[in-house]
C-alpha cells in the first residue's frame, strides 16, 4: 500500500508551485515519499488554488472580445494616450459612464475599456460599494406660474438598459 503510515518524523517546509512555503510531513513508513514530495512541489497550496478557482471563475463571467465591444452603446469614445514608458493609458465614456484603464498596446487596451465600461454599468455591482448617496437638491421653491417646465412628470422614464443576454 502507497498510504504513509506510523508517526509523523519531520515537518520540513518546502516551496510549492505557488512559491509559498507548506509544511511537508514525513512519516515514518512511506515507501513513496519521494513521490508525494515531487507532486507536493509541482502543485499549488490550497489557499492558491482557491484563489486561482477564483480568477478564472471570474475571468468566465467577463464578455469576450466580440460581445465587449457590441454592447458598448453607439457614441461611445476611446482616448489612448501612448506614454513615455511605451505603456497606453485610455479613457472610454459612453453614455454617461466614464472608464479608465492602463495596457501593454492599444488593442487589449480597448477591450479592457469595454470591459471595465460593462462591469462598470452592470456586472460589477455585485461587488462594487454602493456609491454614497448623492444628497438630494434642496426642494425647488414651488413656482407653479414662473417654472418653464412647471408640469414636469412626475419621474423621468430611465431609458430602459441593454438586455444582458
Ligand atoms: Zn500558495
């Protein structure tokens, strides 16, 4: 049987994939030690697994190039600036909402614009802290004859958002 068994005889910390340090265990029977130690350093700690599941979970929920830059809404402007460093740095503003982000060139630039525009307008609220409340404008002074718009609706119809698909 490859299972280790009898007490445990030293708890050297090795380095595993991740970079971090975990303790190894060596038993005092373990024919395959060299094997386990050999996959303990070829994989992650759980706690870098984790976080890896994470990523890509993540990673999974952003819209791929294409559908980025669909459901970005027409009028919307890219700005990318070439910096000194070689670096890009670029501002999208479409309808209202104004992004900015930092890239190696000018074309995963854009997508993380796009990206960012679309977390930010949607798929980041989970997430994201609610803004702090705007204070409310103090009550006009009623002026019903004086007021242009005197019968204003009661509440302007937010044009209704993009469906997500
Ligand atoms: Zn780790």
């Amino acid at each position: 049987m490859g299972v280790p068994s009898g007490e445990i005889v030293a708890r050297p910390m090795i380095a595993r994939a991740c970079g971090c340090l975990q303790e190894f265990q060596h038993y005092a029977v373990d024919k395959y030690r060299e094997q386990r130690k050999a996959k303990f350093q070829k994989t992650r700690c759980p706690a870098c697994v984790a976080k890896l599941v994470e990523e890509q979970r993540r990673a999974a929920t952003l819209p791929k190039k294409g559908e980025a830059f669909k459901a970005i809404p027409a009028g919307t402007q890219i700005t990318m600036t070439r910096k000194a460093d070689g670096t890009w740095s670029g501002t999208l503003i479409g309808d209202g909402t104004t992004v900015e982000a930092v890239g190696e060139g000018p074309q995963g630039l854009s997508l993380a614009l796009a990206r960012g525009w679309l977390l930010a307008r949607g798929a980041g609220k989970e997430s994201a802290p609610a803004p702090a409340p705007t204070p409310a404008p103090s009550p006009a002074p009623a002026k019903p004859a004086a007021a242009p718009i005197a019968k204003a609706m009661p509440a302007t119809k937010p044009t209704p958002a993009a469906k997500p698909k």
